[in-house]
C-alpha cells in the first residue's frame, strides 16, 4: 500500500499532525503501539498556555515567544473556526487564575508575568475572585488560557480519523526494511491476534510517539541518544473541593499549579503539578501527599480538605534532549532519510511541531481517493484513561498535615 506518510504514535503531537495532513490531501496512517495518548497527553493537565510561566523573571524568552500564539489558535479550534475541528473536546475551563504568596519574590514574579504576552492577567477585584481563592492574601489575577480535558481531545480527533488508526504490536508485529539506516522503504505489520500482514510503502515516516520514539529510531538504525526526560510526581485530590484552574506563582517559580475535573462518578479531582511535582519525584507517595498538603494549605487559605482522598502518579515529560537537561525552548524535529523525530514539548504547542513536520510532506501517493479497505478489520487503538480514572489506582485519607495549623511559610 503506497501512503505519504506513516505516523508513529497517537498522542497529541500525531493526532494534530494526522490532521494537518490528511487536511493537506495526503494519504497519511497513524499508528498507536497502546493506547492514544498513554504517556504524557492523557497525564497532562490540559493547559493551553500563552507563554505567562515562561516571563515570570521578567524577560519574554524564546520559551514564551513560541509559546505565545497558542491559545488563540486552540480557542479558533475549539469554536471550530479553525482546524482541526475540536468542537467535541471538552473545555474545562475558559480562564486559569494566577496568584501569588505574600513574598517579595512572589510580587517580583507577577510584574515579571506581564512582560510581552498577547494574553495578560488581569487583576481581579475581591468580589471577582472564585470561592478557592477568596481567603488568598496577595493578587488575584485571571489569565485568558482555557484548560482542556486531554482526554476528550484525544477522542474527538480518533473519532474524526477512525479509518486512519491502526493499532500495532511493536514487539511482535513491527518491521522496518531499510535501503540505509533512517531511509525506510517498507513498514511490515502483523496482527498477532489474526496472523494478518499489512505492508505499508510510506514517502515519509514520521515518530511522535514520546518516549516511545527512541525504541522506533533504535529499530531504523538511527542514533537514540537524542531524547531527555523529566520526571513529575504528580499529586491528586478528590472530594468536596471548589472549581480551580490556575497557578500560584512564587518569584520566577510555580509553586503549585492546579487544575480540576469531575470524575466519572461525580466527584471533584484536583490535578496538582508546579514545583511540587518537580520535587515530588524524590519522595514516597505518601510523603509527597503530607507535603502537598501543607502546600496547599499555605497557598489557599480557607479551602476546606476534610474528607478528601489523595493519590498520586509518575509520568516523564520526554523531549529532544538539550545541553543541561533543562525544558527545550520549543519543539523538538530531527530529520533524518526519510525520517522525522518530534517532540511537541507542550501539548500547546502540537500546532507548531504539526505545522513544521507537514511541511516536509507533499500529498504524492494521493492521485486517487483515501481508501482504508486494506485495513478495515485491522485492530484499533482505544483512548487512554485518565490517571484518576484507572480502577486499580490507590486512593488514602487526606494526610494529617491538613487538620493542623498552617506551617510557617517559606522565606521569600
Ligand atoms: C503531568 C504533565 C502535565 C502536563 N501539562 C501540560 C499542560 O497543561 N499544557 C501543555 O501544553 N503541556 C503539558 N504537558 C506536556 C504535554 O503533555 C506533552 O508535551 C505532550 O502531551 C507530548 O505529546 P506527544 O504526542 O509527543 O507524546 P505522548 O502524549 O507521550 O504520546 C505518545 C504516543 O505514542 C504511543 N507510542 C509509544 N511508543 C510507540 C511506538 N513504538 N509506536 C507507536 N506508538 C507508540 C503512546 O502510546 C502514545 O499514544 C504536561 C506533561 C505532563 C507529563
């Protein structure tokens, strides 16, 4: 079967590029070795970001310059103005909030926050603020970044592109033939289930499967030693708890940033990020809830935690590797033979990285209409659940930390 191009990996970054180019009119597959978005999407806390973290010392860096244009191009697509259409993905909220501790370092990071950005907070007066954030003494400011459920992205794309998802079995059902190394001429695909083959003859092949992208570029014999990743430990809370989207920051620092969603039976569930989970990753789950605990204690004063459960999980942001290991200051693309290698580095900015692969693609393969009948009883990949939805997930009491008196707080 002759195609344009071949995807690897179904998370945010090849379900926006599939987009783009079957948009593009070319005869383009994905395919998903799990689940669509297992590793980071389904994780991530669906921010689509303006670049506000990036300027919290005061400079508009590259990181928030890249960054910048996101959120109008996702808002366009979520109204379906522009593609691709996001119309089913669920908004979780229109606004983050952005306020900070009572330290120095924390008013320095608010004037910093406002440097150069097409979206600037906006200080909120008492009456504005949302019942999480009545109680907090310093500013309160609301930031126009609307915060998606990941999850509901991943679904509304897979549905648009059924025909075009394919699940695969990297271990046993996977082959390159190679004319050289990162120049792939054939992708040889058994069904372990049937027995069945399918051979693929891609123009291009394309890996953004996140971590998973070492192991493909290992099996098309091209250097593995490109990618970096940065564990979290994320937290998460579930209970009687109010709407929250936002950031605290502190100085240059996001101290927490938290976003919510109802779960399947009801119930409100924090997700918990920031430099908690950065430091999080260190401590035992238990030990990570207690301080978190504390945390949330001293950056939300008021908010009632009585009877909550806690948990939570490890995932790495996996992206092109840089000199120190730091963040990249945007997307990652490696192009090799007719290989491309990306990383989106956020989840906003898979419009970039989709933007740079497509145009590398031409629709040649495409002389006659997509067919997928070659594949049509050909096993499909399901969306990944989110982290508070896995049944076997461990759940504890809220820890003691809460029920006590606030800690003192940090020195500035
Ligand atoms: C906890 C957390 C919170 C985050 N919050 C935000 C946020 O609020 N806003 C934001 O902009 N960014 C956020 N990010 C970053 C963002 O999630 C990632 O940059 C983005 O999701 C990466 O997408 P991806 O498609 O490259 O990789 P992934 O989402 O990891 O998807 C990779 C896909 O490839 C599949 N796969 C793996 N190996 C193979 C293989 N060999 N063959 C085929 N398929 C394979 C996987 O099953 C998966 O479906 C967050 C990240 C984390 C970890």
């Amino acid at each position: 079967m002759r195609l344009d191009a071949v995807i690897f990996g179904g998370g945010v970054a090849g379900l926006w590029l599939l987009d783009r180019l079957a948009r593009q009119g070319c005869h383009a597959v994905l395919l998903e070795a799990g689940e669509l978005g297992a590793g980071q999407t389904v994780a991530a806390q669906g921010i689509i970001h303006g670049g506000l973290k990036y300027t919290l010392q005061g400079l508009l860096t590259p990181s928030a310059k890249s960054i910048r244009g996101m959120p109008a191009l996702w808002r366009a697509a979520l109204l379906g103005h522009a593609t691709p259409n996001l119309t089913r993905t669920h908004i979780r909220s229109d606004c983050c909030y952005l306020w900070q501790t009572d330290s120095l370092s924390s008013r320095a990071g608010m004037i910093g926050a406002k440097i150069g950005l097409q979206i600037k907070p906006e200080t909120l007066g008492l009456d504005d603020r949302p019942e999480a954030l009545r109680h907090v003494p310093g500013t309160v400011a609301k930031l126009a970044e609307q915060v998606i459920c990941p999850r509901s992205f991943l679904a509304d794309l897979a549905e648009q592109y059924q025909d075009r998802l394919l699940k695969i079995d990297i271990k046993n059902g996977l082959r390159f033939r190679l004319h050289s190394p990162g120049e792939i001429s054939a992708v040889e695909l058994t069904d372990p289930g049937s027995g069945r083959e399918l051979v693929l003859s891609p123009r291009q092949v394309v890996f953004t499967a996140g971590a998973g992208n070492v192991a493909l570029r290992k099996l098309a014999k091209l250097d593995d030693a490109v990618m970096q990743r940065r564990p979290l430990q994320m937290v998460l809370v579930r209970g009687e708890l109010p709407i929250l989207n936002g950031h605290c920051v502190d100085g240059a620092k996001t101290r927490v940033t938290i976003t919510c969603d109802v779960d399947a039976r009801g119930r409100m569930v924090w997700q918990i990020g920031g430099q908690l989970a950065e430091d999080g990753v260190a401590m035992s789950p238990q030990a990570l809830t207690q301080r978190a605990a504390q945390e949330l204690q001293a950056v939300l004063p008021g908010v009632n935690f009585d009877h909550t459960e806690w948990s939570t999980y490890q995932v790495d942001r996996a992206e092109g590797s840089t000199n120190q290991g730091s963040r990249p200051e945007t997307v990652q693309v490696l192009c090799a033979g007719n290989v491309t290698t990306g990383w989106p580095t956020k989840m906003a900015l898979a419009p970039v990285l989709a933007n740079e692969i497509a145009s590398r693609i031409t629709a040649e393969a495409s002389s006659a209409p997509f067919q997928s009948t070659a594949w049509a009883d050909w096993p499909r990949p399901n969306v990944a659940l989110l982290p508070w939805e896995d049944p076997h997930r461990q759940w504890w009491p809220q820890p003691k930390s809460t029920h006590q008196a606030p800690p003192q707080r940090r020195a500035a």
